[in-house]
C-alpha cells in the first residue's frame, strides 16, 4: 500500500518551502536588477547554466544509488545500506574534484560565452570561481542527504535546503541594499552550503550513526548493479543537461546577455512554479519506490493513471495562468526605472507551451525513477540532447533570418518542443509500461497527446481572450481569472472521463470525510 501519511507529509513541506522561496527568488532577482543591472542578472544566470552543464558530472548517481537502497531498506538490511551508502560517500568525493578540475578548465573561455557582456567593475573570473565553490561544497554531503530521501524522509531534507537557501537569499537582499556588489551577493551561496553541510552532518549522525559508522564494503553483485544503474543515469543526466541547460547557453553566446537576462525574468518565474508542481511527484518517488517492490503491477498501474490525470489537471490550471499573468508579473516584481523588461507575447507563448510539454513527464519519470527503468532507455537523452543542440544553434539563425532578432530566441524554444514531442514522450512511456508495467502503451500515447492538443487549444483560446487595462493588477487579477475559467473546462471533462482518477480521488475524500466525522463525533 501507499504510505499516504509519510507521502503528504513529504509533498505538503515541500509546497510550503518551495511557495516561500518562490516569492524570496523574485524579490532577490528584483532587487538584483535594480541595484546592479539586468547585465549582471543575465550573467549570473549564465552561471548557474554553465555550472548545471558541469554538473552532468555526477553520473546520476544520487537516483541510482539511493533506488537500490529501497529493497535493503524494505528488508532491513542495514549492512547492504551502509555498504551502498559509502560506495555513495567515495563517488561523490571524486565527483566535486571533477566539477572544480572542469569548471577551472572552463573560465579561459568565460569572455566568449558572455556575448555582450560590459560591466567594468565585476570580474568574469572570480566571481565564477565563486559560484563553483558553492556549488562543490553541496556535493561534499550529498551522499547523507540521498541516505535521509531513500527512508522517505524527504521533508527533512526539504527543510534543511530550504532553510539554507531561504539564508542565503535574505543576506543577498542585505548585500545588494548596502554594497551593490555582485562579489558578495554570490559568497552569500558559499555561506548557505555550509549552513545545509553542518545541519545535514547533526541529523545524519544522530538518526543513521549506526549506517554511517557501520564498515561494510559493497558485494560485487550489488556493486555490478549499482554501476550498470549509474551508467543509464549518466545517460539521462546529459540529455537533460544539453536540452535545458543548453538553452540558456546558447542563448547568451548567440544572441546576447542582455537577451538572456530578460528570457531569464520568464523561465526563472517558470521554473519556481513548475518547482512548485513537481514537488506532488518527486517527494513521492521513494514512496512509489518501496511500493513497487512490495505491490502488484495493476495496482501500481492504476497509481500511474492517477498520476497521469493528475499531472495534466495541475499543468492546464497553472500553466494558463502562468501565460495570463506573466508580463504583468515580470512588470511589477522586475521593471525598474522605467525599463521594460517585457518579451514579446509570441515568446511567452512558446515558453508556456513548451514547460507544459515538459511537465506533462512528470507522472512517467516518478515511475521511471522509482521502478528502476532508466536504465532501458539510457541512449534516448543523448539522442535527445544532440537533436535540440542542432535543431537550437540552426534555428536561432533560421527565425532569425526569416523574421527577425527577437524571434531567434523563439527559434531555441522550439527546438525544444520537437525534441520532447518525438523523442522523449514517445520512448519514456514506451520503455515504464515494457519493462515495468508489461502491458502496450497505445492507450497511454492516445491520452497523452490529447492532453497536450487540449492544453494547445486552450492555450490559443486564452491568446485571443486576454484583456487589456492601464493598471497593471486590474489586469493581472482579470486575466487571470480567465486563464482559470478555461481551465476548469476540460479539467471537469477529463475527471469524469477518467476512471482510476475518480477511484482514488473518491477513496481520498471518503477518508478525509471520516476522519472529520470522527473529529465531531468526540467533540
């Protein structure tokens, strides 16, 4: 059975901390733009990009590891944990001197990366080693927090990570007010891994002494497994790297920083909030784990049906809202002086359309995950990867040419949305109902796609339906309004329609009506 407690416990800290640093991430980018520029703004998120590029480093083997922990866990075979737990330990060590080797190699190269670049009192150099600093201390106890998530105790470490990045964030608000100085802002991230570091070594020791201090080495069986696990996750580690984070990059070197800071306004707004939904999947994934070694596979197929459902009513609801909103929002929370930050509509059209599409994986990669399937499909992200790089690099001069500048950032997004389209939500769901549902997957792909038509449709609709008033908050609350009026169209179609939805949505009501029934019955 699902563990409902130990999965809403997970999700529920996890929404709260992810809303919380939502809204502290866009008064940090606001005050970062106001106090030193939209240039800088652009470069430091050239930065992360560069520095998840690098990160394709760690093989994935945070989830390989931590899903071979989940049968030992289920078993209590605590020698085995504490054997793949330092195997864990050992990788992670090699891991970050890798990731601070690469990134030293890279900072030669930073000044042609930066197209456009010009601020004369901020150094490219050192303010990278900065960030790559802060970036390699995370690695150094990453392999105590995999061990805390693969106990289904993710809310702890979603308290810890928030905590630190929620410190983090207020001083960078304290440095940008009294210094201006992008130097500081950035040490304020060195400041919060080491925060997360000491509190995650208190509660590890504590609560898994015995696994920690227990001396075990790693059987050759389990470590042929772990390393065959490894190598699917590497796989998918680069494709999402050269979809995602290659965008960002080419970008910045093909287009310009100052592009890339305003594109940055709307994904980074984007990215919280799809942060926020897949915080109902990913707290989830040890859950599903244990469950997938204990349960039946039609039981674990009608979970993966709800999920579907679920994932498309969450993603029609936010994502219209999000196109309804967002230039009113980039206006209030970025817009200083009079600068208009804005892109233009058809942008943050493909924007929205293309993080829907995304999402709309989520409910397929909590089963990947958690059922041990990466390893099927491990050529499909290289693949994937090197298509969108192609298909990015020739588009940004192809929309380029045949429209204009501003529409070659548009050319980069849809390279994206090819790539997810044909390769990635047809070979995830094809490779999870093979090798762990052992059924087709014809019904899936129907349903599927036409979600995502439905979604386009809507999407479409709500284009044509925005309103326009001289105050910006009017127009916002309107808009959105709206966004959500449509929404609730094909949400109360698809919940009526669908049966394993119904079933357990019915069966989660039916409890919360008893348990406040049995609350006024004491009372």
């Amino acid at each position: 059975m699902l563990d409902k407690k130990r999965s809403l416990l997970n999700v529920s800290i996890s929404i709260i901390f992810k809303i919380a640093l939502l809204i502290s991430n866009l008064l940090v980018r606001r005050f970062l733009i106001q106090y030193i520029g939209n240039e800088i703004n652009g470069l430091n998120s050239l930065y992360i990009s560069i520095l998840d590029f690098l990160a394709v480093t760690e093989l994935g083997v945070g989830a390989a590891i931590t899903f071979c922990m989940y049968k030992p866990i289920v078993e209590n075979d605590n020698d085995k944990v504490s054997a793949l737990y330092k195997l864990f330990t050992k990788l992670y060590l090699i891991i970050s001197l890798i990731i601070t080797c690469c990134g030293l190699l890279l900072m030669p190269f930073l000044q042609y990366l930066a197209k456009g670049y010009n601020v004369e009192n901020v150094n490219l150099y050192v303010t990278f080693f900065v960030m790559l600093i802060s970036v390699v201390i995370t690695y150094l106890f990453s392999s105590k927090t995999s061990l805390i998530n693969a106990y289904k105790n993710n809310y702890i470490t979603t308290i810890i990570t928030s905590s630190g990045q929620l410190i983090q964030l207020l001083l960078q608000v304290l440095v940008l007010i009294y210094t201006q100085s992008f130097f500081w802002f950035l040490m304020c991230r060195i400041i919060s891994a080491l925060f997360q570091w000491i509190i995650t070594e208190i509660y590890t020791r504590r609560k898994y002494n015995n696994i920690i201090k227990n001396k075990q080495i790693i059987c050759a069986e389990t470590k042929k497994e772990v390393t065959k696990n490894i190598k699917a996750m590497f796989m998918h580690k680069i494709g999402n790297v050269l979809v995602n984070t290659a965008d960002s990059i080419i970008i910045s070197t093909f287009i310009g920083v100052v592009i890339l800071g305003k594109y940055t306004n709307y994904t980074t707004i984007m990215t919280s909030m799809t942060g926020v939904l897949t915080l109902f999947f990913t707290p989830l994934t040890s859950i599903i784990g244990h469950l997938c070694v204990q349960d039946d596979k039609s039981s674990i197929v009608k979970y993966f049906n709800f999920f579907h459902t679920f994932n498309f009513i969450i993603g029609i609801i936010f994502f219209l809202g999000y196109y309804g909103v967002i230039d009113n929002i980039v206006t209030l929370c970025f817009s200083t002086d009079g600068n208009d930050l804005r892109l233009i509509k058809s942008i943050s059209f493909i924007i929205t359309l293309n993080y829907f599409i995304q999402f709309m994986r989520q409910a397929t990669l909590l089963f990947r995950d958690a059922t041990g399937t990466f390893y099927n499909d491990r050529w499909k992200p290289l693949f994937e990867g090197i298509l969108n790089i192609a298909l990015s690099i020739g588009f940004v001069y192809l929309f380029s040419y045949l429209f204009n500048d501003d529409f070659a950032v548009v050319g980069v997004i849809v390279a994206t949305i090819i790539t997810n389209l044909i390769i990635c939500h047809i070979i995830e769901p094809h490779v999870l109902y093979k090798y762990a549902f052992k059924d087709k997957t014809f019904k899936y792909y129907l349903r599927n796609y036409i979600y995502i038509a439905v979604f386009a449709v809507a999407l479409v609709l709500l284009n044509f339906s925005l309103q326009s008033y001289d105050s910006q908050w009017k127009e916002l609350l309107i808009n959105g309004l709206i966004a959500v009026s449509i929404a609730i169209i094909p949400c109360i179609f698809v919940v009526f329609s669908d049966k394993d939805f119904r079933h357990y949505m019915l069966i989660s009501l039916s409890k919360v009506k008893n348990k406040f029934k049995s609350k006024q019955d004491i009372k």
